[in-house]
C-alpha cells in the first residue's frame, strides 16, 4: 500500500506541475499551487501543502473568479484563444499519459483507454466491480516494480481526470469546447445539479468500496 500511494503522490506532482508549466508558457499567471487535499501544512507564496497527498488544485488568473481591471486581463485563463485554454487544460493528463506510455508502450495507452469505463462501472457496483479493480490493484501493487506501477496509476489518474466530472480537467475541456453553441446557452441549472448529484454519488461510492475492501483485507468480511 505505501508504494502505492507514492505513486499516487507522484502523479498528482505530475499532473499539477504540467498545468504550471503551461499556464507559465503562455504567460498565464499563477494564483496559487496547491498541492494535497486537507489541513494546511506548509504555506509559502503562492505555495500551499496539504496534508493528503492525493490531489490538489491549481488557481491561475481568471476574470470569472477574480475581479480583473480591464486594462490588466490580457492574460487572464479566460480570455485565451480557444487553443491556449485547450493546451493548459489537457496538460496534466497528456503529462500522465506520456509517463504511462514511456514506461509500458502498447499497454498503457489500453491501461488508460480501460479507465473510463473501469471509473464508472466501480461507481456504480461499489460491492461487486470496485472490489475486483481493487483486489486487482493490490495484486499488481504486489507483483510490480515501481516503474510499472507508476505507469499504472499515471494511466488510469489521467483517464479519471479526464471524465467531465465538476472541477476536473475533463470538465473544463468540455466547457471550453462548447461555450460558444447552443447547447451551452441552452445548458439548464438542473443539468448542472444533475452532474453534482453524480459526481458526489460516485465519489461517496467509492469510499465505500474502499471502506469495504480494508475491511476484507484486514479479515473482516462485512457482506456475510
């Protein structure tokens, strides 16, 4: 389990240093780097770790998130050609799969491809699908060198992030494609509501999957 969750801290580094990384090419600035999920451990400039290293968030100028003088929102996120916004977005995740791609060629472009489904179908069978992914991934934590479980974890991160989930990258890729059609002026508030309600149901069934697979792996079998 420890290799496990550095990989996973690997990769959130990863993902939100590639979006850095972008934004600062084109001339985007950064707000704040936050690194990790939780209580504050270390605030230093735009600098912020978190107690959990398993996600994190990167703030850049935004004119819809920060009052922005007009003079002084030329290189606000927002108001970016179509391209830039497309390119910083999609950053982490083609960071990730490039790492996963390195390591096992062939076999982590079909790792990443089998993470859509693999996200969704755990979410929805928290008792049944997720507990296999996750005996499978204990068992490939188990049997794999480091290297190989990072392509892994790099693979299926980068699928997840790629999901239009609220506040993912997939999320704001899509926005980005479809801002100016007339299904996103046509976009209603319950849409919106929609995709919260099945984000968090999603991600509190996952919990639950892994509540339930710790407890199995600790010999206590709570579907008896």
């Amino acid at each position: 389990m420890p290799w496990i969750l550095l990989a996973v801290a690997l990769c959130v580094a990863l993902h939100l240093g590639a979006i850095a990384l972008a934004a600062t090419r084109f001339g985007i600035p950064i707000r704040e780097f936050s690194y990790g999920l939780g209580p504050t451990l270390l605030h230093a400039g735009r600098l912020r770790i978190r107690t959990l290293p398993v996600g994190g968030q990167l703030i850049l100028k935004d004119t819809n998130t920060e009052p922005v003088e007009s003079g002084k929102a030329h290189d606000a996120l927002d108001l970016q050609p179509l391209a830039t916004r497309l390119a910083i977005g999609a950053a982490g995740p083609f960071a990730l799969l490039v790492l996963a791609v390195a390591v096992l060629q062939s076999e982590g472009l079909a790792t990443f491809a089998s993470g859509f489904a693999q996200c969704i179908a755990g979410g929805f069978e928290p008792f049944g699908e997720a507990q296999r992914l996750l005996w499978s991934a204990s068992d490939v934590t188990t049997a794999s060198p480091f290297p190989t479980l990072l392509a892994l974890v790099a693979a299926k991160f980068a699928a997840v992030n790629l999901l239009p989930f609220p506040g993912s990258n997939g999320s704001f890729l899509l926005q980005a494609l479809l801002e100016r059609t007339p299904l996103m002026k046509r976009w209603p508030p319950l849409a919106t509501q929609l995709g919260l309600l099945l984000f968090f149901g999603m991600a509190f069934s996952w919990l639950l999957a892994l509540a339930v697979y710790g407890l199995h792996a600790a010999g206590i079998d709570v579907m008896a």
